[in-house]
C-alpha cells in the first residue's frame, strides 16, 4: 500500500499543470504539401455492407482528395 501512495505522488507531481505553465506544448498544424499528400492518400471505395456513417467518412476523404490531386476514381470494391 505504501508503494501505491508514492507511486500516486510522484505521478500526480508529474502531471502537467492545466494553466499552460508546465507540460506539453500545443499540438502543432502540419501542413502536408499536395503533391506529398497524393503520393500517400488515395480514394477509398466502399462495399454495400459499409454503414451510411462510414460512407460519409469515405465520401468526405474522396472529396478531399479530388480537391487537393485531382479527380480520380477509386478502384471498384470487390463484392462480398
């Protein structure tokens, strides 16, 4: 038990503090260049079985990816 109270001081005094003066920096925006993006990402296709939330999320990305690189269609999704 006396561990699990020093093990509980030292981690509460590692904590970062939550007024900005300790800890972690903010997360940073990476902007990532088109032409690296494009080399990375490609349209997403979708099967039947994918839920109306998941398509959503594929359509978003594949809109995403028209904007940046150009239309391009995905390759067709095998039917299962």
């Amino acid at each position: 038990m006396k561990m699990l109270m020093i093990f509980a001081a030292v981690l509460a005094a590692a904590q970062p503090s939550g007024c900005g003066l300790g800890g972690l920096p903010p997360p940073q925006k990476v902007i990532v260049k088109g032409d690296t993006y494009c080399r990375i990402a490609k349209p997403i296709s979708w099967s039947k079985n994918d839920t109306k939330p998941t398509v959503q999320q594929i359509t978003k990305h594949n809109a995403k990816h028209a904007r940046v690189c150009g239309k391009r269609k995905p390759k067709k999704a095998a039917t299962s």
